[in-house]
C-alpha cells in the first residue's frame, strides 16, 4: 500500500500555528502528525500534499515527497488531522473495498485502488477533496481527529505513550546518567545517544514515559515527571521543572516551569516563568518571567478567538497558542486562551491583547504592524545561529504571510 496525507480545508482552526506550516507538521505527542503513520508504515511510500499557498515551501524543503512518487497500488488518502493508531492502519489494511472514511458526518480520508496518481492530480485546484468521489462511506472505525491547538495538547499524553512505543530504544539509557541522578520506574526512562544528566536530577516516570533523545543535555537539580518527550538537541537549564503531557520539540532550551504544553521545534524558554497547557510554534523566544495563564479567575470553561471566531473550548485549563518567530519581552503575562500571532514581538506592561495578529510590533503607546524586510532579516539572524539557512522559498511564503495578515 501506500498514502496520501493532506489538508482538508480545516487549517484555519489552528490559528497561526499554520501560518506557515501544514497541519500534518503540526506535534501531538513526541512526533509531529505525518510521523505517526510514516513511522508504523516505513515501507509505504508517503506523499505530502499541502495547501496550494505552502506547495512550493514544501516541495523546496521536501523535495520528492509530492504524488509523482506513487505507483497504482492501494491507496490511503488521509487528512493530517488524523491521529494514527496501529488500529486504524490495520483496519484498512483489511477493507476488501474502496470506501470513505467518515468522523461524524465528515469526510477524512479514503481508500482507493486504481490510478493513485492520477486521482490526486484531478481533484480540484491542488487540495485533495475524497468526499467528491463516487464511494460509501465506512464508518466501522473511530477515527481520531483534531482540529484545534488545546486538542493537541490535550491528546499529548496519550499520544506520548503510543509513540514511545514506535520510538528506537524505549526503556534504555544510552546516553550518560550521573550516579547522583534518581530514576523512578527507569523502565519507562529512554535516554538517548550522547546526552548528559546531571547530578541532582529527578526523572519520575510513574505517570508514564519519560522519552529524551539524542545529545540532550539535562543540566542539574532538573526535575522531570512522565509522560514527556525532550526532542534531539535540546537543553534543560538548571532546575527546571516539567511536568506531564509536555513534549519539547528538537534543539529547544527549557528553564522554568512548564506544564502540559506542547514546543514545536527550535525554541527557546531558558528562563524563569510559567509555561502551562500552552501550544508555540517553532523559533519563538520566551523572555525571563514570562508567564501564561492556564485558568480563569472564576473557573469557567477558557474562550478562545481563532480566525475571529470566539470557540468555547469546554476546557478548563488552556493557556496560549503563541505563532513561529514570535519574541516576548521579559516580564510579558499572557492571558488565559490567548492567541500570540507569528513574528509578533510581545511589549511587557500591563497584559498584552488576548488575540494579537501576526507582523504586530510592541511599542509603549501600542502595538503597530511590523515591517516585513525587518521580520525577514531577523528569522534569517535568528535560524543561521542555529545553523539552518532561510531558503528562498520560505522567505517567499513569509512575505505572502505578510500580505494575507
């Protein structure tokens, strides 16, 4: 068999942490969406087929990944707001039909023998609608489906348990551990190639996986309570404390306090602060004593503004959703269910606006629009250092981010 995960047109509900990324790069647990099926299926051959607006970035950064790649097997076409279980795939792996696959009464994916190739290429203006083609619907299964930031967050901890079992190496420490550091349930501790814990370090994994990869420093008297994922490269400064259902992205530093907060990629938290049931997108810097608030002050369920549309969550506890290259001040206060645009800088003072749009500059009379030139030459500044290189291609769909704004 093979596959096909795309959008479906729902991208909006995740605010600016699509901006410039398509949903299935989005993380859920310790892997970004497309992962889960990419890492269960390794033989599959797996093509990407994003909005029409990021088919370029992609087809630059991913080169070979696009439909030209399939052949005339069986066909998976899946939504990237799909959460892949070894369920689902063995599901369809034992369908005898084509069909639909439904969550409710939407559409999310399909199977389909024939001309893979040729059916993505005729389906309408570069997105892949399924629910055009001529097929009955299968219902049999429960399909998993997200379609907000705070239901990412909120699926990490199980999705963290179901990833560590896809993940080379669960249960072992092959990175170096000091004699000081305590281990509790170290069964359900995996330290990877070339990363160092230091003396004084907590690792509790009784609530579940603690998953630390490749050349992870964790620096001392740091605490660690499962189920967490701490992606390749990363930092944990001294004495932070990070709790369940966090997953940090590869090459971040983390200080501070966080909680049930998901981290793309390339990001920084290194100081003091609180980071809670929070969503940040990939190369955003939290200046010291930043703080979220996860909890209204009357305990009723958190509103959240997404594409101007107010969503009661139904949730309790949701913190912030804060956009790629966005840079806070210290001492900034995000409010509860917050909504932090990219390229943003954050003026600290009284509590910014809950709902900031992207390109907005803090300035002490208010926020103005930031200059776009200004914005490129920073993310340029600001990824070099970590040695990745702003390619045409995303500098082109930043400033058509820009002029959608």
């Amino acid at each position: 068999m093979q596959a096909v995960i795309y959008e479906d047109g729902f991208e909006g509900g995740f605010g600016p942490a699509t901006l410039l990324r398509p949903t299935f790069d989005l993380r859920c647990g310790a892997l970004l969406m497309r992962e889960k099926l990419e890492l269960r299926r390794p033989d599959w051959t797996v093509a990407l087929v994003p909005r029409p607006g990021l088919a370029k970035l992609l087809g630059d950064e991913r080169p070979g990944r696009g439909v030209a790649g399939l052949g005339e097997d069986k066909t998976l076409f899946l939504s990237g707001c799909v959460l892949v279980d070894d369920g689902l795939l063995d599901f369809v792996e034992g369908l005898e039909h084509d069909c639909l696959l439904t969550e409710g009464q939407t559409v999310v994916g399909a199977l389909v023998s024939g001309d893979a190739v040729k059916l993505a290429h005729g389906l309408a203006e570069g997105r892949v609608y399924p629910q055009s083609l001529d097929l009955p619907r299968e219902r049999a299964y429960p399909l998993r489906v997200v379609r907000r930031h705070w239901e990412l967050v909120d699926s990490t901890p199980e999705e963290l348990t179901r990833d560590a079992g896809l993940m080379a190496g669960r249960g072992k420490v092959a990175g170096e551990v000091h004699e000081s550091a305590v281990m509790v349930s170290p069964e359900l501790v995996s330290i990877g190639p070339g990363s160092t814990v230091a003396p004084g370090v907590v690792i509790e994994a009784g609530r579940g996986d603690v998953l630390v990869g490749a050349d992870v420093a964790i620096m001392a008297n740091a605490y660690i309570e499962g189920p967490v994922y701490i992606g390749d490269g990363s930092l944990v400064r001294a004495g932070a404390r990070i709790y369940g259902g966090t997953s940090i992205g590869p090459v971040c530093k983390v200080g501070g306090e966080v909680s049930a907060s998901v981290i793309q990629s390339h990001s920084n938290k290194q100081h003091d602060g609180f980071l809670g049931h929070s969503f940040v997108g990939s190369w955003v810097n939290l200046g010291a004593a930043t703080d979220t608030s996860d909890l209204r002050n009357d305990y009723r369920p958190v509103r959240v503004t997404i594409g101007g549309e107010e969503v009661d969550t139904g949730r309790l506890s949701v913190g912030s959703l804060i956009g790629d290259h966005t840079k806070t001040a210290i001492g900034t206060k995000l409010n509860t269910g917050s909504v932090i645009g990219a390229f943003c800088s954050v003026f600290p003072g009284r509590f910014p606006p809950k709902n900031l749009p992207s390109f907005s500059w803090g300035t002490p009379d208010g926020f103005v629009r930031y200059d776009v030139q200004r914005a490129v030459d920073t993310a340029r500044a600001v990824m070099v250092r970590r040695g990745v290189e702003l390619s045409p291609a995303r500098e082109a769909a930043i400033r058509a981010a820009y002029e959608r704004a």
